[in-house]
C-alpha cells in the first residue's frame, strides 16, 4: 500500500516553515574582565553560549533604550510645561541668576 502524497491544501514542508536565521556576524570586543565573567555566569545559568548571552542582553537593553520619538515627546512636554513662564522666570529655573539677591548688602 502506497503513502497518500500531500494535497495541495496540506501545511508545506517543515523547512519551509521555520524562520530564517539572522545574518551573523563576528565582532571582537573588549570588556571588562568582571564584566566578561557576569556574562559567563549568566550564560551558564541560562544554558547559552556567551555568545547567544551577549545578543540577548544587547537586545534587551535596546529595547529597553528610549526612542527618539519617546525623547521628542518628552521635549515637547518639557517646552509646553515652559510656556506660562516669563524669560526672567525661565532663567531661575534653569539656575541662572541676573542680579545681586536685594537686601543682601556688602560685607
């Protein structure tokens, strides 16, 4: 008795599902030596190559880093929270002071 063959209809092949692999590349870099040591005890811990370690916490602290469009939002907040001030105020708020405090006199 033969193998019914796959309709037309049916998943493809396992190799055509996966993902393709990223492009890998090799860099040397050069770390601390305590710095390289959490690594390997960190990869270690998780079962990985220091390699696979390195990319996965690379990646997420990219994650974790602030967008451009988050630092323009938050600059957009930081200029209309601003607005209500006169220049003179503006110059307080950022430290800078025009004149002698009054009533402070010389010593």
């Amino acid at each position: 008795m033969k193998a019914k063959s796959r309709t037309s209809g049916s998943y493809p092949p396992r190799a055509a599902r996966r993902a393709p692999k990223p492009r890998m590349r090799r860099k040397t870099l050069t770390l601390p030596q305590e710095l390289l040591n959490k690594v390997k005890r960190f990869a270690a811990t998780h079962h990985q190559s220091v390699s696979s370690a390195v990319t996965y916490l690379l990646e997420a602290a990219l994650r974790n880093e602030p967008s451009i469009r988050n630092s323009r939002r938050f600059l957009e907040m930081l200029r209309r929270s601003f607005l209500g001030l006169t220049e003179r105020e503006r110059l307080l708020v950022d430290g800078v002071i025009l004149d002698e405090p009054s009533g402070a006199g010389d010593r």
